[in-house]
C-alpha cells in the first residue's frame, strides 16, 4: 500500500485531477451528501458560537453549512488537495461566509494546536487517510475538552450500488487486482465496528453510531456514466488509463449490471452511510 507519504501524496494528486468534475457536479452531489453533513453537525453540537474544523473538506461541505450554524464563531476546513481548497474558498464566498477559511495541509498531521475546537468534522474522508486510527486521534488530539467529533463513511458495498457494481466491472473488464480491503477507497471504513472502535482507541467517550439512508437518482445510464467518469476517483482513474474500445466494453457491460435500478429510463441507486460521533 505505501508509507503513509506515498500514500498522501497519491491521494493529492488523485483529488488535485478530479477537482474540476467535483466543481462540476457539486450542487448534486452536495444534496446527496447533505443528510449526513447535518446528522453531523447535529451530533457535534455546533452551535452559534462554536469554533469547528472540518477535514477532508473537499468542495467546502459540511464546513460551509456548520459555518452558517456557527454565526458567531469560526471554522477552518482542510484538505489535502489544493485545487479542492481553492474550490471551497469560492464557494464560501459566493455564499458571503466571513467565518470560514479554506487551507491546505499535508495530510498527516493537522496544522493546529491541541484543544483548539469545540468541534470537529470529517464527511467521506476518513477511509482515504493514509492511517485512519492516526487520523483520528489527530481529530481528538486538536477537540477541546467536552467537545465532539463527527465522522460519516459508506456503509457495506451491497447497500451502495453506485460505487460497487462499477468497481466490479472496471476491475473485471480491464483484468485488475482488487485492492487490499485495508487500501485506501470508498468502503474501507464499511466493516461494522471499526469506526467505533477507532474513537474509542483514541481516547473519546459515550461515542454513538447512526445509520443514514436514502436513494441517489441519475436522470439515464449517460449521466451516471459521466458521474463516473468526472467524479468517483477509484473508478474515474482506472478507467482513464484504458483504450477506446475497453472502456466501451466497461461502458456495455455496466448498464447491462445496472438493468435492475433503471426505473423509466432514470438510474436510481439506494444509499447507506453511517456518522459515528463521540466526546472528547
């Protein structure tokens, strides 16, 4: 897999390559992913005077709607991706947020002192991190005491279709060895307990696991399949290292797989993630 270097690196370049199709596409996917932003602004208890750090922040989310909580106080969102950064600090601005600020760090190690939150976030990050367990004893190490951290993550890879199946044809197709289940990428946080357990190894208290669910619709096979290709790095990767003619085999076989979601022409997929949370 890497030292955690290499490791953090990959994942700068990856994000750094992808940012213009996250920009793209984020007023969708920013919907899609609202429900678990809010359950964990909720579980954090950000309130109006609350000083927060978001990590892995990418375009901005959940950092700009906890800002919008906290009026009063201040929150620093982070990623390791400069280009991700800079699309966060647009989006603040369009939304005239004067309490956020977007900075690049290098992944490893927060750039902030111990107890400097009342709260800390991290949507669809942790399972990227090149030492997840560090990772979140980074997250209590910079909590204030009676402060709370927040962390959402994909659930099983049978109740997330969407990134699944086209990981199992992309790596059908083109011949590819699946990644170690320990590797970086969408459902390495998916094994029931770890989470929980990674909070409690660090140190934090009374920590809670809550399961989200929903559906995530593509109006035809075209759509998803640009989704894919713009968005979802693992696959989007993969898939621009291939010709013509295997991506178009890629292409075929995926909307023969996803047959049972097509509904009227549109393409609908469930979704379960879950935010675990605990005191610090």
């Amino acid at each position: 897999m890497g030292t955690a270097t290499e490791v953090r690196d990959t994942q700068r370049q990856v994000w750094n390559k992808f940012s213009a199709g996250w920009k793209a596409w984020d007023e969708f996917v920013m919907s899609w992913l609202s429900p678990a932003g809010a359950a964990m602004i909720e579980a954090a208890r950000v309130s109006p005077e609350s000083s927060v750090l978001d990590v892995a922040t990418g375009t901005g989310e959940p950092g700009l709607s906890a800002a919008e909580v906290a009026s009063r106080g201040s929150v620093q969102a982070v990623d390791v991706a400069e280009d991700m950064v800079r699309i966060a600090a647009e989006n603040a601005a369009k939304r005239g947020l004067k309490n956020f600020q977007a900075l690049t760090y290098d992944g490893l190690r927060l750039p902030f002192g111990d107890r400097s939150f009342d709260a800390v976030l991290c949507r669809h990050g942790i399972m990227f991190m090149p030492d997840p367990a560090a990772g979140v004893r980074e997250f209590a190490r910079v909590c204030k005491p009676g402060g709370r951290v927040a962390a959402a993550y994909w659930l099983a890879p049978e109740r997330n279709p969407w990134g699944s199946l086209p990981g199992k044809v992309v790596i059908r197709v083109l011949g590819l060895t699946p990644p170690p289940p320990d590797a970086p990428g969408i459902f390495r946080c998916a094994k029931p307990g770890l989470v929980k357990g990674l909070f409690e190894q660090a140190g934090l208290r009374d920590v809670t696991d809550r399961e989200l669910t929903g559906e995530l619709a593509y109006e035809g096979f075209d759509r998803f399949w640009r989704f894919l290709n713009d968005v979802v790095a693992p696959v989007a990767s993969a898939l621009s290292k291939a010709d013509d003619a295997a991506r178009e085999k890629v292409r075929a076989e995926l909307e023969r797989e996803l047959a049972p979601f097509t509904r009227a022409g549109r393409v609908v997929f469930p979704w379960a993630a879950q935010v675990t949370s605990g005191l610090v």
